[in-house]
C-alpha cells in the first residue's frame, strides 16, 4: 500500500508534467494553425504547377527570362512530393495513438 508520501510525490511529479505538456500543447495549436495556413498556401502552388505552369514555363524558356526559382524542373514537384508524405506520417502517427 502506498504511503500518503507516495502518492504525494506521485502528485507532484503528474503536476510538473501536466504543466509542460500544457504548454507544449499550446506549441501545437500554432502548429495546427501554420499547417493549415501552410496547406492553403501550398494548395494554390499545386493547382498552378498543375494548370498553366508548363505552358507559361515554356514561354520563359523560350524568351530566355527562366530566371526564377519555380521554373527549375522538379522544385514544385519535390515540394508536394515531401508534403504529401510527411502528411501521410502525420496521419499514421496520430491514428496509431487513438
């Protein structure tokens, strides 16, 4: 049987957690936030990179002004690419806690 120090000391150590995990949850919730913030972002990168991005690309090329960073081959690509997995980890991770 525990002793009233026992449980105590239990108490004492289930409020120094409770108190950090508190906090580390409102790092969450602002996380939370930036991924939806991120997703709508990165939905509107996407939808041109799967829309008109070729074409307009192609009329960079061809006027010798492919200066920018979106016109190399793969970046948009590797950036859905990751995303789309780290979302996958995400989403596994939180299914196996439930």
């Amino acid at each position: 049987m525990k002793t009233i120090e026992d449980i105590k000391a239990i108490f004492q150590e289930m409020d120094k957690q409770t108190v950090e995990l508190e906090k580390a949850f409102k790092g969450i919730e602002k996380i939370s936030e930036q991924l939806k913030q991120f997703s709508k972002k990165m939905k509107v990168v996407e939808d041109y990179y799967h829309g008109d991005w070729l074409e307009d690309r192609e009329q960079l090329l061809q006027a010798k002004q492919d200066t920018f960073y979106t016109t190399g081959e793969d970046v948009i690509w590797d950036l859905s690419v990751a995303y789309h997995q780290e979302r996958i980890k995400i989403i596994k991770q939180l299914v196996e806690e439930l």
